[in-house]
C-alpha cells in the first residue's frame, strides 16, 4: 500500500501533482474565455488545486510514510496453503504468496513453406 500511496503522492510525477496541474491548465484556459463566469470558474479550479489537493496530498503523504514504517504482516491474512477453495474468486485477497508465474503459450504449429496441390 505504501508504493501505490507514493504513486499518488510523488511531488514530480505523481498522480496528485498530475490532477493539479490539469487544474491549474484548466484554470488559464478559462482565463482567455471572455465570458462573466470564467474568472470566477478560473478561481475556483486555483482553489481547489491550491488548497483542497495540498491538504490531500499531506494526508496521503503521512498515511503512506506510516505504512512504509510497517514491517508486520497484514493480520487478516491466512497462512497460504496454495490452495484455492472453489467459493473464492480470488486467491490475492487472502493469500500472501506471490502469483505463480505466468507461463508463455505454446507456439503455432509450423507451417510448411510453399504452396500444396
């Protein structure tokens, strides 16, 4: 959870500083519009960049240092016995184990070069 909340929370590429700068960008856009509600549309896209996104990205932040400092398994995990019941649809949500590994299809048959009769 700590690496998904760092890829919200990155202050260069991350997703939060993404959306405020789609923000901001939509904000000037509404600068050049002309019409009486755009200033005020302009404004408040700046507020909430500046200000709504700025106290998200500090709650994410701590949340996310918090859990970097965790180095407990997560208690509602089982202990993974590999084996998958028929009523679960996913083993991921409680087993720890990491996925078996992906296997690569079989290649097509080769095809003989060269027209039959």
């Amino acid at each position: 959870m700590a690496a998904a909340l760092a890829e919200l929370t990155a202050a260069h590429d991350g997703i939060v500083t993404a959306l405020g700068e789609v923000l901001v960008t939509t904000a000037d856009f509404h600068d050049g519009l002309g019409q009486a509600s755009d200033p005020y549309t302009a404004r408040r896209l700046r507020y909430l960049a500046d200000e709504h996104l700025r106290v998200l990205r500090s709650d994410l932040t701590h949340t996310r240092d918090a859990l970097a400092d965790r180095h407990a398994p997560h208690p509602g995990r089982s202990t993974c016995t590999e084996e998958v019941p028929a009523t679960e649809r996913e083993r991921s949500a409680v087993c720890a184990c990491p996925p078996p590994p992906r296997t690569l299809p079989a290649p097509p048959p080769p095809v003989a070069a060269g027209l039959r009769r």
